[in-house]
C-alpha cells in the first residue's frame, strides 16, 4: 500500500480516498483495482445431491454410509480459466468530476485502461500494454489525466505515467522517466488539480525523495529531500505540503512519526513507536492543533486516537476495539471529522460519527444481494455519485451506481467475473478455534459438503504478517469444487489482532505454537465431522509453504 498512499501503512488511500480496509480481496490483489464484470444477473442453481435409495426408517448415519453427498458446489467441474483468468472487467472509478468512468479490462489478452463517459456507450481502451498488464489506475484531480502505475517488463521498477482520457488521439507520457528508478508514494490534490507529488530514489537507490509534478508539462521539481532513513512521507492538505515523514531506526527498529510546521520549519519527533508495538499517522487535523494517528500505546490494539501537533502527547481515544485492530477510517475530506471506523475480527464492522453516511449505508445493506457486505469503490468529488462494490463469499463481487441526488437509487453497474454465475459456488463460514493454550483463532472454512466429512486441505496465510479474510476465494472455490473442504486459520502471528497476537508468532515460524495452532485447527475439523482425518493436506506459499515444510 506504500505505493500510492500519501501516509505509509495508512488503511485509507489519499490517492483515491478508497477505505481500503473494506475493499474485496480480489481488489487488494491488485492494491486499488477492483475486480468487476459486465452483467448484473442473480441466479439460484440446483444444490448437487447424490443419494442412493436407503429404507425406510433407516438411521442418518447409514445414510451417510450409503454415500448421500449433500455437495456445496456444482456438479460440473469449474475451469481453472475462470477461477484465475483475468476478469473480464476491473477497477471502477469515477473522475472526480462524475463525468468519466475508468475501469480495466483485457485488450487482447493484456490488462488495459479503458475509459466512458458516464451515461453513455462510447467505451473505448485508452493504454496499449502488451506485456505484463496495467493494475493499477486512478485519477488525476483535474478529471482528466488517468495515473497508472508500471514497470518495464517484470524489473519491479514501477513507473509513474499518465495519459489524457478526454482526448482520443493523447499517448501515454511516463512522468517519472528514470532508467533504475522506481516511483511510490504518489499524492493528488483536489486543491491542487494540477499537480501531485511522487516519491523516486532517482537521486539514490536506497532513498526516496518527494518530487512535484505539473501534469500539463510533466515537469518535474524536487520538493523534499529524503535525509536519509524516511520509508514514507505524507502531506497537509490546506497547502499541500510534505510535512510528515515515517522512519525506522535500524538499531532499535522503533518507528518514529516526524512531523513539521510549513515546508521551511524544522522536524521534530512527534511519536515513536518501540518495536512491538504498531502506530502510523492519518491525517493533521484542519485546525494544525492535532494530528489522527493509529497506536497501540498503552492498549493492546490500534485505536484510532488524537495527538496533539506539538508533543505528541494523546488527548482523545476516538475509536478502539480490544480485539481487533483499526482497519478503516473515512473522513470528511475538508474538516478532517472522522465519518466511520472499522474493524475486522471476523467480519467488517463500521463505526458511524456520522448520521447520514450511516444511512446511505444502510440504504446500501438493504439493496445488497443477502450476506454481502458493502464497501465504496469510489466517489465523485461532490460525494453526489459512488460507486459501491457488494462482496461476497459465493459469488463474484458486484457492483453498482448509488446516486444521491436522485434520491439514493442504486443502479446495476458490473458483476466480476460473469462466467462464475454458470456455477453453484460454496459458501464460506468464519469459525472460531481454540488453540490448546486457549488462544482463539479466527478461521474460515469453505465446504464441500454440507452433511458429511470429506478430504480437508489447511490452506496456510503468507506473510506471516498478514491474515485470510471472508469473501470469494478463488483457491478455496476450486478445491470445493473438487471435493475437498479448505480451512484458513488466522494462527499467531497475523496481523489485525493486536500486537500481543502478532508477537506471539516471535521465533515459532514452522515450529511450536505457530505450527501448533495449525495442527490443532485440523483436528478441531476432525472432531467436528468436517474432515476426514485420514485425508488431509496442507497447502501454501510464501511463509505457508514454509509451514508446508514444516508439516
């Protein structure tokens, strides 16, 4: 997320004001884009049940031994291309002026840019990738320069380019055109429709200066020079301005928030975060007095809290909860008064400072397809017109127009992945383990059966500082699909359970209770008659398929 975010680590991005704890999974596999389709269709298709004639009077357990497979899923076996092949659509969002819709799409084969006008059917691709595929999209404030993010064949040297959506004949120009040098950090402005600011290590590999750009002559001015150790900075919006800087101190590896008055004042250490405990700063408050930031400073998870600008020093706990950590804040873009909070033990769960986005999420809830949960995919700038995506765990997440001036309607808009609505699709169930030491764990489990055991894949997280979450899982989907039941433990160690949680994984990779925690999810499934215990496999990658080493 320290690509386009104004803040490092910040969970709402200030490039295209996206709550981004809410966004699908299938999204922040793409970081912004969200994955979406071209038809708005909702289907019931007959549950697969396969029964052999048992007489009357016969008990459910013979039954069962007469082989009845109450299946989750489909009959028919589910490609592969359409479990994993790209979506036919992705990434909505509107110009900040509600005129334009962006959106990315396959041109053949490759992941491209597409653009329309809002309204109309004049869709037309506006990026001519061939290779590796664009992924990354949003727009400039002027509602006409579309920013997108790409390296040169796979070098993970991303570069900054843009190309003008109102002109069908523009090219894309690439405004960070360093050989080496790799672009993050990018920051839009709406005060400032014509500029924006960029972070590259053109100057020095290791270091990442902040650079302003002026979009209609890509000219490029350094604004503020990395002094060495700054992972992130982050501006002030009244004058747009870098006036936070994020830094690890390699000795200790605390993290320290520095903060300064104007772009010609001095910095000054404003909160320092020892190793093992988490914190980032959100935003400065519009009055310069205090600053929103995330700590877990004398509490076990990340609350949302106000610091003052001077000290430091904490004088309000806005929002916690004690067993999960702050996923997600929304504010108001011109006060700086948080809206909403949110959180995710199991599930989302918001938080409402504010009564009327309170109610057009309720209105949003009810117009949802059942179990889905809502989140904003992007908004106009006026808030008059979002774009909103209802994610689920059976299906592809959906997507629609809420037009508050036309008194709150919600419009069809996209479905990702149409070819999934041929498929009856499992459900996913959040679950709770407990752990021999009496740790919970948070677990997902995806079925293949309803009613009998079945073979059992324990699907492990990478990271490990990282964690599963509810939605449609494409690996989870086609393992159901070809009868086995899967199982994802958010085991010791992830992340978004508190600090404490997340230590305990300390010096237990592949061993002891991290393996531990692992073990005793499989033989919870055993005792519960979901898995048979004879036929079971683990299966992951990154720090899950060290634990797959591990056994």
């Amino acid at each position: 997320a320290d690509v386009l975010c104004g803040h490092l680590l910040l969970p709402r991005c200030r490039a295209c004001r996206r709550d981004l704890c809410a966004e699908p999974a299938d999204a922040m596999l793409l970081h912004l884009p969200l994955i979406v389709g071209c038809a708005w269709t909702h289907r019931t298709l007959p549950i697969r049940t396969h029964a052999t004639a048992v007489a009357d009077g016969a008990s459910n357990a013979a039954t069962r031994a007469a082989v009845r497979m109450a299946a989750t899923t489909s009959d028919a076996i589910i490609p592969k291309s359409v479990l994993f092949g790209n979506p036919e659509y992705a990434s909505p969002i509107i110009s900040p002026d509600g005129v334009l819709l962006a959106y990315l799409r396959p041109d053949e084969g490759v992941l491209n840019v597409w653009c329309r006008t809002v309204g109309a059917s004049d869709d037309r691709v506006i990026t001519k990738d061939r290779y590796r595929g664009i992924r990354q999209a949003f727009w400039a404030e002027d509602s006409k320069t579309l920013l997108y993010m790409q390296d040169d064949g796979g070098d993970e040297n991303f570069h900054l380019w843009g190309i003008d959506a109102t002109t069908p004949s523009s090219a894309a120009r690439d405004l960070t055109p360093f050989p080496g040098a790799k672009a993050q950090n990018v920051v839009t402005n709406k005060r400032f429709p014509d500029q924006l600011l960029v972070g590259i290590n053109k100057r020095d590999p290791t270091q990442f200066d902040m650079y302003r750009c002026t979009l209609a002559t890509g000219e490029l001015t350094l604004d503020t020079e990395n002094p060495g150790g700054v992972l992130g900075w982050g501006t002030e919006d009244e004058s747009f301005e870098v006036r936070e800087a994020i830094v690890m101190n390699p000795a200790d590896s605390s993290t320290t928030v520095r903060v300064r008055d104007s772009a010609g004042d001095e910095w000054r250490d404003l909160v320092t975060f020892p190793y093992g405990e988490e914190g980032n700063m959100v935003e400065f408050a519009r009055d310069g007095k205090s600053v929103l930031a995330l700590s877990t400073l004398g509490r076990e998870t990340q609350a949302l809290v106000r610091l003052d600008a001077t000290t430091g020093a904490e004088l309000e706990t806005i929002a916690y909860d004690p067993k999960s950590n702050t996923a997600g804040i929304l504010l108001d873009d011109d006060t700086k008064e948080v809206r909403a909070v949110s959180f995710n033990y199991a599930r989302t769960e918001r938080r409402f400072f504010d009564k009327e986005l309170e109610a057009d999420f309720r209105a949003l809830e009810a117009a949802a397809p059942g179990g889905a949960e809502v989140s904003i995919a992007s908004r106009t700038r006026d808030e008059q017109t979002w774009i909103v995506a209802f994610r689920r765990d059976d299906g592809p997440t959906e997507y629609a127009v809420y037009d508050k001036e036309a008194g709150g309607t919600v419009s069809p808009l996209f479905v990702s992945q149409p070819a999934l609505l041929e498929y009856r699709l499992a459900k996913m169930e959040d679950v709770r383990i407990t752990a021999r030491d009496g740790l919970e764990l948070v677990a997902y489990l995806t079925r293949a059966d309803s009613d009998a055991p079945t073979p059992l894949v324990l699907l492990v997280h990478g990271g490990p500082w990282a964690r599963d979450g509810w939605g449609f899982n494409a690996m989870a989907q086609w393992m159901a699909n070809r009868g086995y039941a899967v199982l994802q433990v958010n085991y010791r160690g992830s992340s978004g359970y508190g600090k404490s949680f997340l230590h305990k994984g300390d010096k237990q990779w592949g061993v002891g209770d991290m393996q531990h925690d692992l073990s005793d999810a499989v033989a919870w499934a055993v005792k519960e008659g979901i898995a048979r215990e004879d036929r079971v496999c683990i299966f992951g990658g990154s720090y899950g398929g060290d634990a797959t080493l591990a056994g």
